[in-house]
C-alpha cells in the first residue's frame, strides 16, 4: 500500500514547547498543575498524570490550590486566570504558544483604545475563552457563516457611525473560511481593521492535508476528538477525498482498504505525538 504521510503533521512549534515545558518540571519533588490539559491529546495527559501532574478546571479550583507550580498550557489564559496564580503565591510558568500571546496583546490594545473586538473562531475552544479575557472592551465571537449573516439582523450590534472593530481569529482557524466570514462582515457596513492570527503552521498543514487528499483514494486524519485545529483537518480533508477518517489512535483504525485503494494520505493534528503518527503509517502499510 503506498502512503502519503503530510510532512506538517504531529505537534507543531507551540505544542512542543509546552510538552516539554511541562515534562522540564517533573521530577523535581514539588507539586506540578496544569491549567487545563497541556494539549488536546488523551495520551499525553495521561502520562503525565502518571508523572504526578494534575489538571486544574478552572479558576475555582485554582483558588483551591496553596503551593507549587503551575503551567499555562499553549492555548493560553485570560488576565484574570494569571492574577490568580499570583494571588494564590504559587510559581508560574508560562507555555502560551507566542502566536496566541501576539493576539493577548492586539485585544488588549486595540480594545484599551476603545475598539470592539470580533473573534472568528469557536467560542468553547480555550484559546478563545483565554482571548477574550484580554479585552476591555465588549466582545462578539463568531464561527459560522450563518452566524455571521444573521449578525445585527436582531437589532444586537448595530452599525454606529465611528464605531470601530479590531477582527482577529483564533490560530488553528481555517483560514479560507476567515477570510469568508470577514468579508460578509465588512460588507454589512461596521468599520474594522483585520488582523489574520492564523499561525502560520496551521495555515502550511491545511494546505498540504488539501493537496494530499486531492491526491488520494483514502485519507486517515489522526487527532484527539477534542482537537480544534485536527476537526478542522478532517473538514477539509472530506471536502477533498469522500473516504476520509477520523481516529484518535491505532486501536481507532478499522479500515476494509482494498488494494485498488491505494495509495493513502495520512495528515495528524497540532497535538498528536510522532509515536502514534508512526504507528498508523506502519500499521497501514504493512496489512493493506
């Protein structure tokens, strides 16, 4: 079976930095937290919590903890969250990835100089929760396309004369569909400046998961179910190949591929290690 494997896929540049940030912390005989789980990816967490780390849900446990250590994990936090620690007396260390800081410090200035704030991306995911508490000013987060067009139809957010927004868009967001969304809202009249937040790396594996599945009979995307940037994946991956799947690990893989089927393109999320990625190649190449 010939398989195509996406040379962008696995941990990406921020994701790998606060793995390794928080595997840096162990073994050092002090209690470790991480605010959230590190990454979206089961089987990290769970070695992790095999090392004695454990996950903080929110700021009312937070508030909880009196000691040690805790890491703020790539998709960042709000203000209100880095205040806490600092209240509670315990030791920081900060793994925001820099691509999401850069959009802390666009909302926090842009919304101190009284814009409002337009977020494209998904209002649940913790990278947009940490964004919003940047802001000082009313914030609008928006995913959809029908969202999007029924914006200010309920007489919420009208257009005033002079208002301005400041858009940005949570990192992993796809980025055709960004700039889909922002042209339907400049087109209703509101005065914005645009800023594209997309880190660059999920712009570079969207792309190459949108050629290789063009080029394909099949294709297997491999992420966490709670992933952001890997459901995106998928998304784009069926726009393209009408046999594309979804799974987590190995065990995940149920495929009846026929020889015709070949060959296969495989593409992973920003939080799937190399070791599962390797597994599924192998497994692949080796039974079909």
């Amino acid at each position: 079976m010939e398989v195509r494997v996406a040379k962008s896929a696995g941990f990406c540049f921020g994701v790998k930095r606060a793995v390794e940030k928080v595997y840096g912390q162990t073994g050092k005989g002090k209690k470790i937290y991480t605010y959230g789980p590190i990454i979206h990816n089961a089987e990290v967490v769970k070695d992790l919590e095999g090392r004695g780390v454990e996950v903080i849900n929110g700021l009312e446990e937070l508030r909880q903890v009196g000691e040690g250590t805790v890491v703020i994990r790539s998709h960042g936090v709000s203000k209100e969250v880095y205040n806490a620690i600092k209240e509670q007396g315990l030791e920081c260390v900060d793994a925001t990835c820099p691509f999401v800081k850069r959009i802390h410090n666009i909302v926090e200035k842009e919304s101190g100089q009284g814009k409002r704030i337009l977020i494209i991306g998904n209002a649940g995911h913790p990278e947009v929760e940490g964004i919003r508490g940047w802001s000082a000013s009313d914030t609008v987060v928006i995913e959809s396309k029908e969202e999007m067009e029924d914006f200010g139809k309920d007489g919420k957010n009208p257009v005033f004369q002079g208002e301005e927004w400041c858009i940005v868009s949570q990192t992993t967001f796809n980025y055709n569909k960004f700039k889909e969304l922002v042209e339907i809202f400049l087109k209703k009249g509101y005065n914005g400046s645009v800023v594209n937040t997309i880190c660059n790396a999920t712009e570079e594996r969207q792309t190459e998961a949108r050629q290789i599945a063009s080029q394909v009979e099949s294709m297997i995307v491999i992420g966490d179910a709670h992933s952001s940037n890997t459901r995106k994946l998928y998304e784009i991956c069926k726009e393209e190949c009408g046999n594309t799947y979804f799974v987590q690990t190995l065990d995940d893989l149920h495929l009846d591929l026929p020889k015709a089927a070949s060959p296969v393109g495989i593409t992973a999320g920003a939080s799937t290690p190399n070791n599962i990625i390797e597994e599924v190649q192998n497994y692949v190449r080796i039974n079909f």
